[in-house]
C-alpha cells in the first residue's frame, strides 16, 4: 500500500508533535539537534506503533559531531533513540538515547576481544587517553608500537620493584644500575672499572669483563682425529704339521681315498701338505680401532682415542661398532668354498666409560669449572673376540 511522505521543515523536533501517526511511514527531518547532529533525518513510523514522540525510528548514516548532543525526552521523545554517533572531540562511537539530562542516556561502543571475533587486545580507556591518539608517549605505526621521540617512559613501583615480567626482555641495551652496597666509583680508583657508573650499560660492562676472562675461558675444542683402520690380534696360535706317511688306526680305505682325491694327501707323500694347523684350542681372534691424524686435544694420553663429536646436551652421545663374523668350511686342498655360515652384532655404549669394549670419554675444557664440555672422543678395543 502507498505510503505518504510528509517532509516538514525546521528542527527534528518537531517530528514529536505530529498529530497523527502512521506506521511504515516515511518522515523528513531537517535541522540539527543541539548543534551537533546535522540533518537531515529519515524517520520511519514504527510497525504497530501509536504516537509520534515514541514510534518513529530514525534510520540514516554515522553522524559525526564534536562532543556528545543534549538530547532530552522533553525536546525530542525517543525519536532519536538508536542514532548511531561519533564523537570527533572525544574520539568515541554512541548510540544516542533521549535522557533527562540531555547526555546520560548515550551508550558508548567499546569494541573488545569479547564483542568482536578476532579482536584479541582489550585497551582500557586510561590507556587509550595516554597514548593511542592522544598525547602519550605511544604512536602505532603499521600495527606496531612505537615510543614517540623526545618523550620517556617512566614506570614506578612498590618496594624494590617496579617492572615484573614473567619471560625474558629482549632490549637494544639496558642500565647496570645501583649497586646495593658499594656504588660505582667508590673504593676504584686506579681501576678500569672507576669509568663505570649506574648509567652504563651492561653490554659495557659485560664486554669488559668478556675481555679480562679471555684468556681462561677458551672456547671447547674437539679432538680432530679420525677412525683410520681396524687391527686384528690373535692369541694361542700355536700351530704344528700332521705327521708323515702316517693314517689313523681307525680309519678305513674309503677315508685314505677321500684325502687324497681331494688333494690333502697323496700316494707316498705326507697329509695336509702345506697346511697350518693350530693345535691349541684356546685359539682366538678380536679386533681394535686404529685412529689417524693428529691432535692436542683429547680426553686422555691414548693415542688411540678419535673424535666421536658432540655431546647431548651434556651427557654422552651414543657410540656402536657393529661387525659380522663370516665361517666357511673348505673340503678340498684347493680351497674351494663348500659351506658358509655368518652371525652379525652390534655393540653399543650410551654413556662415558667402557662397555664391552667400546670406550666413550669426555674431553674437558681447560676450565671445567667454568666452561662445560663440548665434545667426546673414544675407541673400540678388543671386540669381537
């Protein structure tokens, strides 16, 4: 159905005391309220509403004016209720209500972590008055905050504290500050030290001292010999010769025919010609580690010791020799492989010390004291035996 405009001009007061109200119907009001609130204002009547001074709602842009209007129920009925409003003076959103007062039915939007999704930084008034857009010592330059040049951040406590932070501060530089007992330039004269005072810097002072230290502070050092080459040793090799032109008593022809069809004796001659035959049975094998290169720096006197790198977080790094065993089983002179069989093992070591022959040890700085170890070095001997 057709609605009328009705288009009154002078103060939106006025829209108040339309006599006859009429709902979903569009009304122009021109003027200002208090000065502030420039029209003009489109209202539209209120569906199921009955009078002028309460049932027309205003609906129209973000008015903008300095300081907040004077908007009483007396001048205006609520007629301007829901007007959204910025304060350029005050730098603040409202939504304007008709009040007693003129001004204490006004709601201020403050936007916060809870009102908005995403918004994750409540910023306090107080805060807001001392430095984002006013005249505190805070400007926000591309969502980072800056101090403003030529002024200085003061912060005071209770106590002996003023600034309590939880996690570290990471700071272009910072005072050294008051000593609690004797102050800076007193009782140094003739030191390097009487240059410093509660205003110097710790990286100043720090430097200083690094440089004092120096010399018996050397950094850790690794041994730089490496793993060369393996040796291998044996024990209770004693060997002898089968003896000559003789033949078990227990064997028969068949066993005389396969020694000699298979080369270890022959018509006339001696069995196992050129043969070694150990006859201890305490025979045995193992093998070491055999380090090359050189070094001055190594956890003992052993020449033998080579570098196993760093340690883990202070403790030993792990360190394992594995190896494998290979038999085989020859049934002929000619040494023609006929059987094999082979057994592998790994042997580890996760801390300092030996451990069935694999050594790990650390190498200490020249100030243990001071300055930890770094690094390991080791050697594996007599394994696999």
């Amino acid at each position: 159905m057709a609605q009328t405009i009705k288009h009154r001009r002078g103060s939106v007061a006025s829209v108040r005391n339309i006599t006859s109200f009429g709902e979903a119907e569009i009304v122009i009001g021109s003027g200002s309220v208090d000065g502030k609130v420039d029209g003009p204002i489109v209202y539209i009547g209120k569906p199921g509403g009955s009078t002028a001074a309460n049932d027309y709602a205003p609906i129209s842009k973000l008015y903008t004016g300095a300081g907040l209007p004077t908007i009483t129920v007396a001048n205006y009925g609520s007629t301007l209720d829901g007007l959204p409003y910025y304060d350029s003076t005050n730098k603040k959103i409202y939504i304007l209500n008709a009040h007693s007062d003129g001004t204490s039915g006004h709601t201020e939007v403050i936007l916060t972590k809870n009102s908005i999704n995403n918004f994750a930084t409540e910023v306090s008034g107080a805060a807001a008055s001392a430095g984002f857009g006013g005249s505190g010592i805070f400007e926000s330059i591309s969502a980072v905050l800056y101090k403003v040049d030529g002024k200085n951040l003061q912060i005071t406590g209770s106590g002996d504290t003023a600034l309590d932070v939880s996690q570290s501060i990471k700071a272009h530089n910072i005072n050294v500050g008051v000593p609690t007992s004797n102050d800076w330039q007193s009782n140094l004269n003739g030191s390097y030290f009487n240059n410093f005072t509660k205003d110097t810097d710790v990286s100043e002072v720090l430097r200083f001292v690094a440089g004092l230290l120096s010399s018996s502070a050397a950094n850790p050092t690794p041994n730089t010999k490496t793993y060369s080459s393996i040796s291998e040793a044996k024990s209770n090799t004693n060997t002898g010769t089968a003896p000559s032109g003789y033949i078990p008593n227990d064997n028969d022809i068949d066993d005389i025919g396969y020694l000699i069809n298979n080369g270890f004796a022959a018509v006339g001659g001696t069995l196992f010609p050129s043969k070694t035959i150990y006859n201890n049975t305490g025979y045995s094998i193992n093998y070491s580690s055999v380090a090359g290169g050189s070094t001055s720096i190594q956890s003992s006197a052993d020449s033998q010791l080579f570098s196993l790198g760093s340690l883990t977080s202070g403790g030993a790094t792990s360190f394992s020799v594995k190896g494998t065993h290979s038999f085989r089983f020859n049934n002929n002179n000619s040494g023609t492989q006929t059987e094999v069989s082979s057994s592998t093992s790994t042997l580890t070591n996760t801390s300092f010390g030996t451990s069935n022959g694999v050594k790990i040890a650390k190498i200490e700085t020249v100030n243990p004291a001071v300055i930890p170890a770094a690094f390991q070095d080791g050697k594996f001997s007599g394994v696999f035996s």
